[in-house]
C-alpha cells in the first residue's frame, strides 16, 4: 500500500535535513573535541585503512582551522581529494573501472 502523504511527508523531512547540512550551524561536529571528526578517534577513523594523513588526502580550505575551514557539513562530507592522492593504475585502459577513493573492492572478476 502506497501513503502518499507519509512519501510528501518524508521528502519535506529530507528536503529540510538536506538544506541544514548546507548551513554553517551543521558543521558544529567539525571539531578537535573527543567527538569532533578532527578529534582523536574522528581523525584516527578518517586516517584509517590507509587514507593517508587527512590534510595530505583531502582539500582542506583552512588546514590551520579547527574546522578545517569547511563552512557545513556538506562542504566536509562532499570534499575533493587532493591530485594525486589516490593512484589511478592504467588511466589509458578504458575497459577497467576504478573504485571511488572512499570504497573498497567487493569483487575483482576477469574474463567476463
């Protein structure tokens, strides 16, 4: 059974969650605190799995900053990746596909 009140409902929810993370008042977990993701363990999680060091990986408007200089969290979280961070083998070979940076390899499949 369709609700199409509740699916207006749930849009309107997401179409107002998704205009915060634009504003500056979203980016109140971007902080060297405990919690913050440039905390100890935010950092530590960002850095994991051989990231490399956030600042060296990502660009960063401000690396000085608390925030890094990211204005919202959707500044933060859709953030460019400095060039030549992540090693793209055989860019020539236009039959194969790349992960994105933040992914890992489900399945590798030759042959096909």
């Amino acid at each position: 059974m369709l609700w199409p009140a509740f699916n207006i409902a749930l849009k309107d929810l997401l179409d107002s969650w998704g205009a915060f993370l634009k504003t500056p008042e979203s980016n109140y977990t971007l902080t060297d605190k405990d919690d913050g993701w440039f905390g100890k363990y935010g950092i530590k999680s960002l850095e994991a799995d051989d990231r490399g060091v956030f600042n060296d990986t990502y660009v960063t408007p401000d690396p000085d900053a608390i925030n890094r200089g990211y204005t919202s969290w959707d500044d933060f979280f859709t953030r460019e990746v400095q060039s030549g961070a992540r090693a793209v083998h055989a860019p020539e070979n236009k039959t194969m596909i790349h992960n994105a940076c933040e992914s890992t390899v489900y399945n590798i499949a030759t042959k096909m």
